[in-house]
C-alpha cells in the first residue's frame, strides 16, 4: 500500500484522515467465507460498509445520512481505490451505493429523499441503477424502456440488461421514454422497489469478474406518479450528472486495483530465483517496473485532479473522461505485466493476479467504454477550440 499520495495537495487533512482509518479498517477484514454464495457476500459488504459508517459518503445530506451536504467527490476516490486494492468485492459494493442512489441525491423529492437515503448509508437496503439495455449501452439514450401515465400511475413495460445489483437491489433507479420529445429528452426517471408487481428478475448473468448482475423485465409494472425522479423527460440529464458524480471513482477503482498488482509483482520478482539470482535482478523486469510505477502515479494525479475539480464546483467532463481511460487502460497493462512476472502461478484461477486480471477488464467498458471516453475528450476539445 503507498501512502505517499495521500500527502498531495489535492486533499484535506479530512481525507488524509479518513483514508488512513479505511485502510486499516479494509485490512482487519476477515477473508472471504468459504460455501458463502455471491449474493449473500455482497449483502453482508453493504451491511458492514453500512455499520463502519463508510456508505455516508456516498449519500448527499447530512440530514439524510451523508457525511457532507453534497458528495465529496475525493473522499469516494480515495475510498474506492482503497477498497479496491484491498477487495474488488468491497469496492463495488461500495460504488454501487453510491451510483444505485445518486439520483436520489440530486433530484429526489424530501420525502424520497428522507425515504432512501438513510437505509443506503446505513447499508440496510441496497440500491441499483437500471440504464443500460440490449441496444442502448454506450448510446444510452437510445433505450426503448417505456412508461405511460396513466391517472395517477405510470406503468412501465420492456428490459434493461446489465444491471448490477440485480437480483439482491432493494430498489431500483429505472429510466424509461416517457415521449416528451425525441432521444434523450423523452426519458424519465422512477424508483422502483424490488417487490413492486410487474418488475421481474428474468436473467442472472456471470461475468468473468462475479458480481450480482441481471436482466430486468418489467410487464405492466405500475408506480404511483411520486415515484418519478426528477421533472419529466429530465430522466437522461439526470443519469449522465449521476455518471459524471462517479466517473472519476471509476478511475480511483482502477488505480487501487494496479497497485495491489505492482505489491503482488514486487514480491514475486524479489523473491523468484532464476539463473543464480532473482527476477529482479535482470534489467528487463526493473523496466517494467518503471514503467509500472510511472503508470500508476500519472493516473493517480489524473484522478484526482478531477476529482479535485468537481470538489471545486467546476465542470470535468473531459477530466473524467481522461482519468477514466488512462486509469482503467493503464492498470490492464499493470496487471497485464504482474501476471506475465508471476509466470504459469499467475494464470491460476484464484491466484491475486489472476483475479486483478479479471477484476480490471469490466472497467474498460461500464461507466463508458474507453472508446467513448475518447469520444467524449476529442469533442470537448474541439468545442473548447471554437469558442476561443
């Protein structure tokens, strides 16, 4: 574990604090139970997240639960990359907490709000945030999810697919075209709680790093109309402020991860003999290591710049997107290289590189391919050129 950045001044003596007690706390967790199921494994992470008081700095409001009147964007950071490096598990349980309710957080009602927002931080109920479909992923506002008003209820009929938390959510933020206008500015968004009738659990995917994660079909589910989230056809903007919130955790998540893989390679190439000495001897492995080593701390400075941005009120949508790329492209290559240093060891099942290996590879996709993020970062380029 390097403690080093913590003395950045990117952060708060609150930050140095509060990473330090999470690191210790994330160490004196016990190992994972074996017969324990996947399901009951992320449920008992959210409670005791819940119970250590962790989960606060996901919510919004401390009349509400949180830990600050808004999200502090670093302190879910720090959070993240040290659950991370400690527990990938931990880390999305953590994460999705704070994704599943963020739109509670920004557009929710006070009774939705006081309704919410206290079981999430205290990690009595957990929260799921229902985007994608099979056909809307990447081009999000292309979902055909649909709700109609009818009286004082809307009834919502189609899928989503790829939903974490799904399956073991207590509810769901679901977004569905309610046809104010074309694209993304006819959706709409709703709570929907995990036994309201017409909402069912159709499909349980595995991936190759296990997490809860399921299709939803909802056939003529019906929510009372205080249930929407938010002002009507508002639905998309509000997902895409919720991703923008969590973006940049995403790359915190991923840099906790590389460092985790460059501990695990340090001690195998220190300790490995190999032609009358160890790895680390050749000067091959001490260029990878540099290589390594620089990697993670220019995305760790990318993160939390951006972090440190939206900390200050400012907009970082394209310093999101460059952290959110560099970090989870950057430890693939990290943990890429840690595995090829632990030889044939590191490509046995449950071997901690092996599992890095899969743990990293979802995050070059969700919360934004890296193909987007390049998207994203080229077009913000080019407006700020025009408008100079």
């Amino acid at each position: 574990m390097s403690e080093e950045h913590w003395g950045w001044p990117f952060f708060e003596d609150e930050h140095r604090k509060m990473a330090a007690t999470l690191h210790a706390w994330a160490a004196d967790q016990p190992a994972e139970e074996s017969g324990i199921t996947l399901d009951d494994r992320c449920r008992q992470l959210v409670r005791s997240l819940g119970d250590a008081g962790w989960l606060r700095h996901t919510v919004a409001g401390t009349e509400f639960g949180g830990s600050h009147d808004r999200i502090d964007t670093r302190t879910v950071c720090l959070a993240r990359e040290i659950l991370a490096e400690h527990d990938a598990l931990a880390d999305f349980a953590f994460a999705m907490q704070g994704l599943g309710s963020g739109a509670i957080s920004l557009a929710g009602t006070e009774e939705q709000k006081r309704h919410y927002l206290p079981q999430v931080a205290a990690g009595t109920a957990i929260a799921a945030f229902a985007l994608s479909e099979i056909d809307a992923g990447s081009d999000a506002a292309a979902l055909s999810c649909a709700a109609r008003a009818d009286g004082d209820e809307f009834v919502i009929d189609g899928e989503k697919t790829w939903i974490s938390n799904g399956g073991i959510a207590d509810f769901y933020v679901v977004f569905a075209r309610t046809g104010e206008d074309k694209g993304a500015r006819g959706i709409s968004a709703f709570l929907v709680d995990a036994d309201n009738p017409g909402l069912h659990i159709a499909e349980r995917i595995d991936v190759i790093a296990p997490h809860p994660l399921a299709r939803l079909h909802f056939d003529g589910c019906r929510v009372p109309a205080t249930k929407r989230l938010g002002a009507a056809g508002a639905g998309f903007g509000l997902a895409m402020r919720t991703l923008d919130i969590f973006r940049t955790s995403v790359a915190a998540a991923a840099v906790g991860f590389a460092r985790h893989a460059m501990a695990e390679a340090l001690a195998r190439v220190t300790s490995r003999q190999m032609f009358g000495g160890v790895l680390a001897d050749f000067q091959l492995t001490r260029a990878e290591l540099a290589q390594m080593a620089t990697t993670i701390d220019a995305t760790a400075l990318l993160t939390y710049r951006a972090a440190w941005q939206r900390d200050q009120g400012r907009s970082v949508t394209r310093e999101a997107a460059m952290a959110k790329m560099a970090a989870t492209e950057g430890a693939q290559r990290v943990i890429d290289a840690a595995v090829q240093m632990w030889g044939a060891l590191g490509v046995v099942r449950d071997r901690p590189v092996e599992r890095l290996y899969r743990d990293i590879r979802a995050l070059r996709i969700y919360e934004g391919a890296t193909e987007v993020q390049q998207l994203i970062i080229g077009r913000e380029l080019l407006r700020d050129t025009a408008n100079t």
